[in-house]
C-alpha cells in the first residue's frame, strides 16, 4: 500500500519514531507556542492543516517511546524527539491525514492538528530538573496548543473532535482524550489510539528491561501525575500511564487499533498474567496474545470499539489490514457515524489468528 506508517529506529536508544510517508501526503503547517517548551528547553511547535470542514478537529500526538531517567532524557534532548531546533516549517503527513476519500473516509476534509513528541513523558508531565536543566512540559505543552487552537481556528466552535496517536502517542490518545473532549464540550468526541495499549509487568521494551519500574520512575521525576486523569491516579498512581488501568476512568469513547503480537513486546512478564513471555516460544506469544485480547475485549466495551489485528507490527497499517471485510480506516467511519453496533461483533473486532501469520499482514 501507498499510504502507511514506517517505523524507523532512532539512535542507539533504539527510540521508535513514526514518519508518515505517502504518495498523496498532507502538507501541515507550523505553528509556534512558545509559552511550552521541550525537554531541552526550545520552544514547542503543533502542526495543523486547515480543513473546508474546519469545525472538525483530528489531533495527532506524535510516538517515539519514552524517556525513563534523566540520562536518556539528556541524550533525548539532543535529538528531535527532545528539541523543536531542527523542526521544519511544514511536516508531511498521510494515512489519517489524507485528504482523499479512499484513504481517509471520515476525515478526509477536517482540519488536521499534528503534535510532535519532544516531552519524553507521552505528554503528561509537568515540571522542571534544574541539574541537569530539563523542562517535561507534556501537560504545559497541550494547554498551551489548545489555547492557540482556540485563539487562531476556533476550536472552541469544535462540533466534532477525534484523537489519535501511535506507540507512546497512542498512549497519548487513550490518556488525555478526556481532557480534549473537555476543552471542546459541545463536541462529538472520539478516541483512536493505534498500537498503545502497552501491559505492565517487567519486561523487556525499546531495548530496555523493567518495563513497568522504569515508567514508574518516570512518573515521579517527570510528575507525570499532573497530566493524567486525578480519580485514576488516586487510585492507581504510575498504573494510569498504562492504558488497561487507565480505561475504567476514561469516559470518551474509543475505536482501539492494535495488534495481539506487537513486535515492540520484549521477552519478560506478560503483564501481571503469569505468562512468561519469549518470542522463541510460540506456545507463550499465542497465550500474551489471548491475554491481550481478553483485556481489550473487557475493557472496550459499546461505545468503544477493537480493531484488534494479529500481523506481527506495531503502528500503522492503515488499510493494509482487512478484519470481517473492513480496513481500519472505513471501520472509524462505520463506528463514528453508526456507532459500536454497526460494525462486526457489535464493535468487537478480532482478526483471530494465531501466530505467526504472515497472510494477516
């Protein structure tokens, strides 16, 4: 397909950064707010390109993994997933971006707001490390473009809004939807988080072990608390920065795409399941994988709605992949205009296949 997302490896952190490659690209302008800054402390910048439908909003949180102390946060403010120096003056972007209505079915002529990825905390965090002198603005950052937004295409007139993301920016999706769906109350809001439901457990990612303790050492440096959902971090504290625990207190309702093999899932815990996971034992990817399902399947109930695939890959695919004879893209109009009821399994779709499965590419 022409229009998809590459996941390329970003230096030796082995960061993954999404590009958005297509033949039919969107240009999107940038928009500068200085008021909000990345890690290094350059000013932040959105992305946006003006739809003929410029009442309907669809905002994009860029992925690119995380920062999980503040030597890697060091290291990442050298590149651009830590600093707006080198950031250009137009992105080009495709897939749910497109302007095409084979492409993009619903969003085709929305006005399109794409948030580059420079906090390191999945845009939660707010505060500041004077030695060494780090700025985690992921809260700071959103307020400060939903304020632009409102100041310059009147967002605050929003009728319809939905919120997507990929890998860490899918995470992003799921964990600030409400707070977007409140700066626009007036709005239809919608979920699309694409490869973010990441499990707990200490286990390897990014090249990383501990998983789940290095994101909780995330959430206090970075007070990552400040930025996520107080009844759910009351409760749960650090778990809110994973989407499973996060779900029971998110109100908007979401069209999750993922994959039951993410190939970003390293050898470890399966979650807090009891799996023990090893992709050299297909035996323990096709029990993770049923346990990644059972969850999805619990906690995304009607209005929510899976577009659970079972290709080996994280983010992206988009109308590459055919679940009940719908690609993900015409799945979001299908659900967005008719709800969880008018899709398969009444919004519960599940490609089904054990691994591996090169045909569900």
């Amino acid at each position: 397909p022409t229009h998809r997302l590459i996941m390329l490896k970003w230096d030796h952190l082995g960061v993954l950064l999404a590009l958005a490659l297509a033949a039919s690209a969107t240009q999107l302008a940038r928009v500068q707010v200085p008021q909000a800054h990345c890690l290094d402390g350059s000013p932040y910048s959105y992305y946006i390109s003006v739809g003929t439908n410029a009442t309907k909003f669809y905002i994009n949180f860029q992925g690119g993994g995380w920062c999980q102390d503040l030597n890697e946060c060091v290291q990442r403010s050298l590149t651009p997933l830590g600093s707006s120096v080198n950031w250009t003056a137009t992105v080009e972007m495709g897939d749910s971006m497109a302007r095409d209505a084979g492409t993009n079915p619903l969003m085709k002529d929305w006005t399109f707001v794409y948030l580059p990825y420079c906090d390191g905390g999945s845009f939660t965090g707010s505060a500041t490390s004077t030695s060494p002198k780090l700025f985690f603005e992921g809260l700071p950052i959103r307020q400060a473009v939903a304020a632009s937004l409102k100041a310059s295409y009147q967002f605050d007139a929003a009728t319809d809004l939905v919120v997507g993301g990929c890998s860490a920016g899918g995470l992003a999706a799921y964990v600030h939807v409400d707070w977007w769906a409140a700066q626009v109350p007036r709005a239809k809001a919608r979920g699309l988080p694409d490869s973010g439901f990441f499990l707990d457990g200490n286990y390897s990612r990014d090249g990383k072990p501990d998983y789940e303790a290095r994101m909780g050492n995330l959430y206090i440096f970075m007070n990552a608390q400040a930025g996520l959902a107080p009844a759910c971090t009351a409760e749960l504290g650090y778990k809110c920065l994973f989407a499973y625990h996060a779900l029971p207190y998110i109100q908007t309702p979401i069209l999750a795409l993922n994959s039951a093999y993410d190939l970003t899932m390293g050898n470890g815990a399966c979650g807090h399941s009891g799996i023990v996971f090893d992709w050299g034992n297909t035996t323990s990817v096709n029990l993770c994988g049923n346990y990644v399902r059972t969850l999805m399947r619990q906690l995304l109930l009607p209005p929510s709605a899976v577009f659970l695939d079972s290709c080996h890959h994280h983010c992206g695919e988009w109308n590459a992949i055919t679940i009940d004879g719908t690609t993900s893209a015409r799945a979001l109009a299908t659900w967005y205009n008719g709800g969880s009821i008018a899709l398969p399994n009444d919004g519960y779709m599940d490609q089904s296949a054990v691994y591996p499965c090169n045909s569900c590419c």
